[in-house]
C-alpha cells in the first residue's frame, strides 16, 4: 500500500474485531514503528504495555462500559461535548468537524434536537440509552484481541513545563504511527476514553495494570484484525468530513486564510 493511501485510509474502528489474536510479528512491528517516531532530545519518553489476558480485558472492558453508563446518565459527557456532535448530513456539511450520528434506534431519532436539554437527558435516561451505550462499550473492549496502555515517563512529562509539552508532542507522534502501522497491517484502532471521564475509574486501570510511580498512563486503545463485513453498534456516528483548507490554513500571517485550495 502506497504511504498516501495509508494516510487517507487511517479510521477510528466503531465496530468490533476478528477474535484472531494478534500475531507476535505484527505487535512487534506496531512498538517498532511507534519507537521510530521524533522525540525531543530523543528522549522517547513513550512506553507501552499490551495486554492479551482475558481476564484484565474483561475488567477493563466493565470499567469502561460503567464509565459510560455513569457520565451519560449524568449529563456531563453530552454538556461538555455537544459542539462536536451532529445529527443531520446537513450540519455536518455545514460544521466541517465533529462526529455525525448517523445510526440511531428509530424510538430516539425524533429526539434529537432535544439531545441537550434538561427534558432531552431525562428522556434518553428513561429509555435506557446510557445503559444501552455501555452495554455496546462492553462488548467492543471485551471482544479486543490486544488492548494497548500508552504511558510517559515523569522525568519527562511534567504538565505545565515545556517538557510536558514535548512529551505530549512525541508521544503523538509515535501512537500516529502505530496508527498509520494499522492500516497497513489490516487492523483497526480504537481509543478507550470512557473511564477517563471518570477519574476514580481510571485508577482502577493504573492499579490494574500495576502502572509505576514513575510513569503515567496516558491511554488505552484496543486493537484487532478487521472483518470484511461491519458490524455497526446500536448507536453509532462516522467522522469522515475534514475542514476546508481555507478554515485551517492561513498564507503570510493568520489574516489571510489560503484561497484556492478548498475542494
């Protein structure tokens, strides 16, 4: 595969994996690729654990899975995100950015315009949409053949100093490429976010994967082969829509957008 084609292909995975385990080769070149990635003073401040067990990936799947039943039923996941998310092809032609909810439960569709309202939340909550999300989350963690925890090291990552930023930077830098890596590989890559919205769920992970006093955890991703045919969560959105040229780019100084570019 070409290495543009790699980069236009690149997806989030929605949906679930092949049960096939991921081949030692493949996770090895995944940490290799990711490894090749800049670093300041070539630091590498980056490390990683991967994790096959069941029984970790079952736990880490429930504690996502009540993760989100508990910030959805609470409200503060849709107040925090609601910028970026659309309901209708039409808005998010208009928008650019975000993430289009375009499969939906019929019961929920002529709700949607209410989806931010005190009246809207309490509908979702009586028709159990929050717990119909987790239970979904569940079963996509928890079917991952290999789940992935991305960490910095402290001496390196020290939020509020510039060192902080460059290890934020690297560490980008190396999780796009395990990314890209995917692509090739015929695998898919999902961010686990879910029980970071919920700070005392988090710790359970760190203790979990038994996370040292000198690293952080930063992430966890699950990771597998993709099937041919796939099979979309009961609620789902798609994010395929990029802003214009002319929205992100400026010529000379940043009062002068790119003219000319935009598709």
């Amino acid at each position: 595969m070409e290495f543009l084609d790699v980069v236009f292909n690149r997806r989030t995975t929605n949906g679930p994996f092949l049960p096939d385990p991921v081949s030692p080769e493949h996770q090895r070149l995944l940490l290799r690729t990711a490894a090749a990635a800049p670093s300041q003073f070539n630091s590498q401040p980056w490390r990683f654990v991967l994790i096959e067990d069941r029984g970790t990936i079952d736990r880490i799947a429930r504690i996502s899975a009540e993760s989100m039943t508990q910030v959805m039923a609470e409200g503060t996941f849709f107040d925090r995100y609601k910028r970026y998310f659309r309901f209708s092809k039409q808005e998010m032609e208009e928008q650019r950015f975000g993430m289009l909810f375009d499969k939906l439960p019929a019961v929920l569709r002529p709700f949607t315009k209410k989806a931010f309202t005190p009246g809207g939340q309490a509908m979702m909550n009586r028709l159990r949409v929050p717990q119909t999300l987790g239970s979904e989350n569940h079963k996509l963690v928890a079917g991952a053949p290999l789940l992935l925890g991305v960490m910095l090291d402290r001496r390196e990552y020290r939020p509020g100093e510039l060192s902080g930023f460059y290890s934020l930077f690297s560490m980008g830098a190396a999780m796009e490429n395990l990314w890209l890596t995917t692509v090739e590989l015929g695998m898919g890559i999902q961010f686990i976010s879910f029980p970071m919205e919920a700070p005392a769920r988090w710790a359970e992970i760190v203790e979990l994967l038994e996370v040292p006093e000198d690293l952080e955890l930063m992430a966890v991703y699950r990771l597998g082969y993709v099937p041919e045919a796939h099979r979309r969560p009961a609620i789902d959105w798609s994010s395929r829509e990029r802003r214009r040229i002319s929205q992100y780019v400026y010529r000379e100084s940043c009062a002068t957008p790119q003219e000319g570019w935009d598709d």
